[in-house]
C-alpha cells in the first residue's frame, strides 16, 4: 500500500507560492492535506493557534480540517511527526503533504531528505511556480533553473495579471524550458489551484517532443540522447557517473528510458541536479522498444555531453543555449541515491 502523496513546492522568491498553498488550503478537499512551512506568519496563521511547542514539529488545525505544520530543523522528524499526529474529526489517514519551499533552495538536497521516509511509501513530485509576468527573467538565477527543470509539474502564476497571449507564451517558455514537465497554464484560478496539486498522472514511455525553436533561455538546454546501439549497463552507469562529474550543478535534470544489454525491460533513469534514483526496470508495455534520455543543463553545450566517456555510447540532439562556462571538473559530491518520484 502506498503512502499520502508528498509535493516539493518549489518557485523562485515571490513567484507565487504561498498564495498558491493559502487557495489550495480553502478548498474542501484540502480537508486531508497537510502543509509543511517555513514561515508560519506566511500563510496568514497566528502563531498563537500552534498547540505543540516542545515537539519536532509546531502544529495547527485548521478549521477545514487541514493540519499546519513550522518546518523543523530536520524535515524527516517534521514529516514523522505530521504523519502521527492526532486530527479530531479527521475522517481518514492524510493523502497529501506540502512542502512550500525556500525561494531560494534547489529541490535536490530536499528529495535526498526524503529518501530516509521510504518506509512511509509516499509519492514524492516537484511542483514548480512559474510567475507567468516576470517569465524566464529569472533563469539567470542557478535556483531558478534548477528549480524549473526538477518540477514534474510547473504551475503558470499570476495569469489574472496578463494577457492571454502573454500567458500562452509563458506556457510555452515553460515547456521549452523543462519538456518533462506537465503545465498547468490557465487564467481560471480555481482550476489552476486544482491542477496544481492533482495526483500526477503516469507519463507515456516515449520521449518528449524538443522544443522546435531554442529554448526560452540562453543558458538553459534540452538535449535529447538516444544510445548509438544496446550498451551494456555498466558503460551507462559509467557515463551517468562522468556526466554528473563533468557538469556538476549544471546538469539540472535527466530522465529517460534506456535499454541495456541483457534486461527485457528498458531501465527508467533519472535525476534532479545530480542526485540519481536507483535505475529500475519500467515494465510498461508501449516502452519495449524506448531508448532515450533528456539531459537538462545550464551553461553546457551538446558537445560537452557529447564528449562524455565511453565517447559514443549516445547520439545527441539539443536544443538551447550554447556552452557559456569551461567545464568546472568533476565535483566531489557525487550522484546519491534518492527515492524519487515513480515513472511519469
Ligand atoms: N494578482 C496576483 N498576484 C499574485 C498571484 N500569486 C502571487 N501574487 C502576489 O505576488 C506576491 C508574491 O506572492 P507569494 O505567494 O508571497 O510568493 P512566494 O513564492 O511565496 O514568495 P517567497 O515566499 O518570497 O518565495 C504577493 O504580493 C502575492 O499577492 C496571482 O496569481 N495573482
């Protein structure tokens, strides 16, 4: 059996996500929603209404129901907590927690925080704020794109605010930007807050269509990498393992389906930033014959993958912006494994 869904809500500063968490939270069904912050003033609480001081995690009810959580210094106590606690009148075990994240945090340390929950059975997703006036004006921002290429779902904000052409050009700058993502992009607000937060949907075992023009951002890249033939796993894991040395922060987010010698089954691979969750079989039966990866980066041309050993192993197409930054050298923090979200 599997545990509540557990959503990353990720965006840059003031790109909309506690105002998205406030509409989600008056909602009726958000009557088995439990919401983690970092602030309690943000979201409109009165610090007074927090019944436990003393414990891992500062609590309140809310009238409908859902419970209100203060980030604690450690977030699998927090979430430990939260999953224990008492709700009067609750009518049924939690289904979902929020996370509303820093504006100015990556979603990769958050994911490998997680992975030490696994016991719970809890679907993990990104879902990303995307302000649909400020646009990709703050890709400069590292957080900013990391943020974009982790969501598994990317949210159009602020759509009251612009134009219905603007918003559409703001969906399709948020495509280019991350191909995996799905994109809730409408100016209906109670439908935008409820797409938002809707269980994701399992995604199709073929590869995304690229952007047909560049991508929205000079520095950020889509690159599509299809194996030159049946490699063996090792080499794979070989050339996973050098491509995160090799780009280090740069590489924002990998996913795909990979075929390797000896498996009946193509592996789902994948990573947000440089921490990999364990290849595993994707028993899908319209994938059989799928062999592709999507490397997201920044700041990394296709001939830099390209050049990653075993040279060969994948043939490159991309799209974006072109290498602006020296290779930096392998990192030392490696790829670790996460638990991460199941195949979409
Ligand atoms: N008109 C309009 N204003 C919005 C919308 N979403 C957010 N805002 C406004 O934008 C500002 C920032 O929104 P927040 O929800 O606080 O953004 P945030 O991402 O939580 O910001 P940080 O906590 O700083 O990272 C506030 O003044 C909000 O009222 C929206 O959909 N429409």
């Amino acid at each position: 059996m599997s545990g509540p869904d557990f959503v990353v809500l990720t965006g840059f500063l003031g790109s909309g996500k506690t105002t998205l968490l406030r509409d989600v939270l008056a909602r009726p069904e958000a009557a088995d929603t439990a919401v983690i912050v970092n602030e309690v003033g943000e979201i409109g609480l009165d610090a007074a209404i927090l019944r436990e001081e003393g414990g891992p995690a500062r609590m309140a009810m809310l009238a409908n129901g859902c419970v209100c959580c203060q980030l604690g210094s450690d977030l699998a106590a927090t979430v430990d907590a939260l999953l224990h606690a008492a709700r009067p009148g609750a009518a049924g075990p939690l289904r979902r927690i929020i996370l509303e994240t820093s504006g100015l945090s990556r979603p990769g340390p958050v994911l490998r925080q997680l992975a030490s929950l696994a016991e719970y059975r809890m679907r993990v997703s990104v879902v990303a704020t995307f302000d649909a006036l400020r646009g990709t004006a703050t890709a400069d921002f590292a957080e900013a794109a990391a943020q974009w290429a982790a969501a598994h779902r990317i949210v159009l904000t602020k759509a009251d605010l612009v134009a219905a052409p603007r918003l559409a050009a703001a969906r399709a700058e948020a495509a280019g930007l991350n191909p995996l993502a799905e994109i809730v992009a409408t100016a209906d607000r109670a439908a935008a807050v409820a797409g938002a937060f809707a269980s994701l949907a399992p995604a199709p075992g073929r590869a995304p269509a690229l952007p047909a023009a560049a991508t929205p951002h000079p520095r950020i890249a889509v690159h599509l990498a299809r194996p030159a033939g049946l490699p063996a796993y090792d080499d794979v894991a070989t050339w996973l393992d050098n491509l995160a040395g090799a780009l280090g922060e740069r590489l924002l987010r990998l996913k795909g389906l990979v075929r390797v010698a000896g498996s009946a089954h193509p592996l789902l691979v994948q990573s947000v930033g440089t921490l990999f969750s364990p290849p595993r079989p994707f028993r899908d039966p319209g994938s059989a014959e799928a062999a592709f990866l999507v490397v997201i980066t920044r700041d990394a041309g296709p001939e830099e993958i390209a050049a990653v050993a075993p040279a060969g192993l994948f043939a490159l197409a991309g799209r974006g912006g072109a290498a602006l930054a020296p290779p930096r050298g392998p990192l030392l923090a490696r790829a670790e494994a996460v638990e991460g979200p199941g195949p979409r």
